[in-house]
C-alpha cells in the first residue's frame, strides 16, 4: 500500500483535524496520476504558473509573498524540557508555553481548505540510516515539493507500518503575516509545528526542520551525526572513487561543488554527485564513517546558477522542476541574475511585475530557488541511492573568507578538525532573514540547523571520531580569498577540482603539504595550477597563512566560545591555547 495503516498516524491526523477544521482531508499516495490532478489545480487557481512545455516540459513557477522568501531564524524554536538543552545557539520556548501560544494559532487554520497528509522516507528505502515522518499541510505547493525532496509512497507506508515510528510535522500557511510566523521543534517528541510561511525552508519540514534539527538530537541519542554536509564522490584516473563529504553555509557553493564538473575530465578526474546537502553519517563496523543523503531532490539557489558555474544543475533543472521567485520571461521562461543569456526585453520580476529600465531591479529574488529531481542529475553518482552509504575518507569545513583563511589546509588530528570545524566563520548571504555580508561564527554550518546545546554538539564529534578506527581526514576550504583591490584570487566553480585532487593526494598520502601554526597547507611548488589564468604570486597569496590575522580572528572565537560555558568540551579549548600558542 503507498498509504500507511499504522494507527498512530490516523489518531494524529484525526486530532489535527479537529484543532484545523479542513473542508477536506486528502492522503497523498506520491503516484504520477495525484502530482498531474494537484498541479492542474494549482495551476488553475495562480498558485503555479505553467512554463514553456517544449522548453521546460512540466516545470513551474511560483510566486510566495514578498514578506515570506527565506528562512526566519529569529522566529525558529527548539522546546525541549530544559532550557540549557536547547543551548545558546537555539531561540528556546518551553513546550507548554509553546503548544499554548501556538496552538491557538492553528485552530480553525484549514477552514476552507485541504488537509493533506504527506508520508515520507529520509533515506534509501530499506537502510539502516532512514527514518519516517507525516507531513500535515494545507499547502499544494508543499506537497508538490515534498514529491521531489523526499520518498513517498510505497516505501514511506512500509517503513511506518514496519516500525511505528515516525516524525510528526504540523503545517500551515495561516495567514502569511510576519506577526503569527513559527517555526517550533519539540525534539523529544520528535515533533514539528510551523505555522505562517509557505518558503521551503519553514515549510518543507523533511528539509532542515526533520533532516537537521530534529535528526541531530536523535543523531546524538543514537551515536551518529546529521550535519548540513554535501556528499561527493572523486573518481581519479585509475578509476578509484573516494568519497567527501564538505559542509558549506547556504548559498556559499555546496550545489555547484557537488554536482561539478571539472575541466580536468580529460585526464580522468571525474566527481559523482551523492547529495548536495544534508550527510546522515554513522560509524561503521570497519572503523570508517559512512553517508547517506537523506533527500531525493534538489531545493537551490538559483541566481548565479549558469553553463559555468555549475552546468550539471542547469540540465537537471530542464523538466519536471518547480521554480519559485525566479524572473518569467514573455516565452514562458524562468530566468534569474546569472544566467548565460541577457534578460529578454518584457521579463517580470519574481513578483509579477514589469521590470522597469533604470538597470536597478532584479527579475529575480537573491533567494530565489529550483526543486528538482536529483534522477535527472547527469553527475549522479551510481551509490547514490545505496541503503548502505558510501564511506567517507575526507570531510571539509569552509565558508566565504575575504581574508584569513587561505585556499586550503588539513587538520593536524580528528581533535584539530572539530576545533576548526567549530571556529569555521562565514559571511552572511541572502539564504536567511537578515542583514548581508556580516561574518559569522558558523560551527560546522550548523548553527542555523543545530538542534541542541552545541557544547554537547562538539563533543559528540569528539566521540564519533574516538569510535573510528580510521576517521575522515578533515580539511578547511575558502574559494572566496581577495586581493587588496578586492577581486577573488581564486577562479572556483569547475577549477575547484585542482583542489579537491590536492586533498586525494593527502588522504592517500601522495600530496607534499607544508607545516604552519594552522595546519598543512599545499606546498605552493607543488600545487597544480598549470593552465590557469592567475595574477602572479596569486598562488603564494592564496596559500599563505598571515599570523596576524589569525591572531586577530581567536578572541572573536574565544567569544563565541565561552557561550556554552562548562559544555564546551575541554579538548577544544586546549586546541584554541595550541593555536594561539603556535601563533605567538
């Protein structure tokens, strides 16, 4: 059956009708037949609108309110019992006063519309690092989207039946004000409610609510980690794939070095894409760290995405996608900031309008999106499905650095590789709610999607990396590294391969590295950077390692740091004297 029996699931729906008051109730099954009735019907009442058929064969285009186009991480909570479980790097309410304030916010919600009742699977059917949830909506859209991003249907019905066990996620539009907007995780029910946006990253509840916020709690119970981390695996010319797994803040690149193509494909460098997104990885019975990506589908950025920086992406999204808060050209076209071809004279913008002359309007919005099936992705890798995972023998932290952090370093231990993946800082970007290009601590790219304390948070990666007996090496990138004149030294997107071979020859122990009070950096005498239109002494500048920056970036660390008081595990703040030691 594609519609679980397990009883648990009908009592809740049951109860949730109650408290919404739906006109009507509708269990979505994920077939073929239900997606073409849905989407007709969104298509009839504005909610999509329908793109050029010979262009972009079944794909759309939403639009969402102007108020309503990122995440709202002021108004995302987690609300668990205590307090200091939730940390300093959460907004905490108590879960009585949470289901009393935002209760009332639900009942009668769905008057006039559809309950839908979305059963999904994070994960390959059958593996032992999925898990279940139910999606309750009275949005189309998000069920349309849940299709691409997760696995209904048959394998979702099983693994509920199975087990019984499944996250709980409550879901409304309400009325889109900014005023009546929450987003609310209750971990120890592992429960979600979110209730006044319709952006994916409210709405979709598999997405970082489920996969992140929900899943790291339980990743920490279980002796694993759910972290927001791209899978991909580097074929090298002998044919040997070594997978990687690399954590990026939205919007800084995960995507396009995940599905890269990289221009040393003639000499036998080939990367397969797993996941562009979120990592469950768990240790394995051989002493490694294994990976799955719990997603079916891709929710991207989409300004900037182009034939050059990230091909892949733009013949995946060629069908079967839906593009929300993108540009509609007069042929019935998306079309973004970034695109290969000029704007089309009589584009709209993302919201409909006639896009005025004065070349200051955008057609698009910065957060402006794609959702696609990552079937359709032609650097797929053949694993990415498989219920096992595929092992991960590299793990890398970066972020977006105009100064200090060079091209790239490895860690000197597994402890020095939490330490940096923990200090790891990044300007903001137009992903989330908030002021851009302000710089950040950002753990892991964690902070956003950590679901507790993140004092507990690093010290469950000290004690994943004790369980291993032959842990990821980890390393730091930064594609974004500036001259004084403020241009990237670095030509990223495809050239990120010449690093990515670099970090092979270190994890088979082939690549020469120098030693500095960072870690090892590439011997620039020995890293490839033959055919590329680099400035002279570019190369120098990009590896160097300047103390007084670095001395300049811990008391901003140190700050951070002293935010989780006696949590912060003791380890790190001894590789925070060691630095500051190896730096004076």
């Amino acid at each position: 059956m594609s519609i679980p029996k397990h009883p648990a699931v009908s009592e809740w729906v049951s109860e949730v009708e109650r408290l919404t008051e739906p006109s009507s109730v509708h269990w979505c099954d994920g077939s073929d037949a239900e997606s073409e009735k849905l989407t007709s019907q969104m298509v009839d009442a504005g909610t999509l609108i329908k793109l050029n058929p010979k262009k972009y064969p079944s794909s759309y285009l939403h639009r969402s309110s102007p108020t309503d186009v990122s995440r709202t991480e002021h108004l995302t909570f987690v609300c668990c019992a205590n307090k200091e479980d939730a940390g300093p790097n959460n907004n905490w309410m108590s879960p009585a006063e949470a289901k009393e304030k935002v209760g009332r916010l639900f009942r009668g919600a769905m008057r006039g519309r559809t309950l839908y009742v979305i059963p999904y699977l994070m994960g390959p059917a059958g593996s032992p690092h999925s898990k279940a949830g139910v999606e309750i909506t009275d949005s189309p859209y998000v069920v349309a989207n849940m299709r691409i991003m997760t696995r209904m249907g048959r394998a979702a019905a099983e693994a509920i039946d199975a087990g019984g066990s499944f996250c709980r996620g409550l879901h409304s539009l309400g009325d889109l004000s900014p005023d009546r907007r929450y987003i609310l995780h209750f971990p120890e029910e592992e429960t979600i409610w979110s209730v006044g946006s319709g952006y994916g990253g409210n709405a979709l509840l598999g997405k970082k609510c489920f996969a992140l916020r929900i899943a790291s709690w339980l990743a920490r119970q279980e002796g694993w980690l759910a972290e927001h981390m791209l899978i991909l695996g580097l074929e090298d010319p002998s044919g040997e794939v070594t997978y990687m797994a690399a954590a990026f803040p939205s919007a800084c690149g995960k995507t396009n070095l995940a599905m890269l193509a990289p221009p040393l494909e003639s000499r036998g460098y080939k990367v397969w894409t797993v996941g562009d997104d979120i990592a469950w990885m768990r240790p394995g019975p051989d002493g490694r760290l294994w990976a799955v990506n719990p997603e079916s589908g891709f929710f991207g950025v989409a300004p900037g995405t182009n034939l050059k920086t990230n091909p892949n992406a733009m013949r995946t999204v060629q069908k079967n996608s839906i593009f929300t808060n993108v540009g509609l050209t007069p042929d019935g076209c998306p079309w973004w900031e970034g695109m290969d071809d000029p704007m089309p004279a009589g584009t709209l913008d993302w919201q409909g309008r006639t896009i005025s002359g004065n070349g200051d309007a955008q057609a698009a919005h910065p957060n402006a999106r794609y959702t696609a099936p990552i079937r359709q992705c032609p650097s797929l890798s053949p694993r990415w499905d498989d219920p096992q995972g595929v092992p991960i023998s590299a793990i890398l932290f970066g972020g977006r650095r105009a100064r200090v952090a060079p091209l790239v370093y490895q860690s000197r231990s597994w402890p020095h590789g939490v330490y940096v993946g923990a200090s790891m800082a990044s300007e903001t970007t137009a992903a989330a709610t908030g002021k851009v290009g302000v710089t950040r601590v950002d753990p892991m790219a964690m902070l956003p999607f950590c679901g507790y304390n993140m004092g507990d948070y690093f010290a469950h990666w000290l004690s994943v990396g004790a369980r291993l007996s032959n842990p990821p090496k980890i390393f730091h990138v930064n594609w974004f590294r500036r001259d004084s004149d403020g241009n990237f030294l670095w030509p990223g997107f495809g050239k990120n391969v010449r690093v990515l071979s670099w970090i092979l020859g270190r994890v088979k122990g082939k690549a020469k590295a120098c030693e500095t009070p960072i870690g090892w950096v590439p011997d620039p005498k020995d890293f490839n950077a033959d055919g590329l239109d680099l400035s002279p002494g570019a190369v120098d500048a990009l590896l160097a390692v300047r103390r007084n920056e670095w001395s300049a970036d811990l008391p901003i660390q140190e700050e951070f740091f002293k935010k989780f008081g006696d949590r912060f595990p003791a380890d790190l703040r001894d590789e925070h004297r060691a630095l500051a030691s190896r730096l004076a």
